[in-house]
C-alpha cells in the first residue's frame, strides 16, 4: 500500500469514529448513563424516609446507587476530542460553503 491509501484509511477511520461518538452523543447515552448514576432507586427511597423519622443523621453517600466503574480510555477519550474538533471543523466548512453559494446567488 502506498502513502495515499495509508491516508485515506487512517482518515476514513477518524472519519468513522467520528460519527460512531457523535451518534452516542446525539443519542443521549452519556446523558442516560448520568442520570440512571444520580437517581435512587425505590429501596434508597424507603430507607431515606426510615431513617428521617427514626431522626437518624442523613448522608446522601449512604443513598446514592454504588458508582459504576468509568471503563473509558485515553484512547476513547481522546478520539472523543479528535471529534469534537472534526465536528466543529466540519461545521465551519458547511457553513462556509453556504455563506459562498447564498453569496453567489444573491450577487
């Protein structure tokens, strides 16, 4: 293989990444993964309310749900940065490109 395919094949990955992230975002998944984290669950509940009219100190420790473990990467962190970047870059080219052609069509 030589350079240009190189290229174009690192690049279609970027590319493929790109959109694999910006469809999770857009989907709502870290969303959901941090409010399934932050609500509690029936049993938290109940306990919570025992332990007010028990008039036991409060610790909201003692009724979060336990914390899932963050199996995210540098790699997959970073790749996340690299798509923010190529979505912003993406999006200032569009735009560009239509300030261009509504210029030219209006001129």
């Amino acid at each position: 293989m030589n350079k240009e395919k190189i290229l174009n094949v690192i690049f279609l990955g970027f590319i493929f990444f790109f959109f694999l992230l910006l469809f999770a975002k857009n989907n709502g998944y870290y969303e959901t993964r941090n409010t399934k984290n932050s609500e509690l669950t029936k049993q938290q509940i109940m306990q919570f309310e025992e332990d007010i009219k028990n008039g036991k100190e409060i610790d909201i420790k003692n009724y979060s749900p336990a914390k899932e473990i963050d199996y995210s990467s540098s790699l997959s962190n970073g790749i996340y940065k690299i798509s923010l970047k190529l979505e912003n870059a993406i999006d200032q080219g569009i735009k560009l490109l239509f300030n261009k052609a509504s210029k030219a069509i209006n001129d």
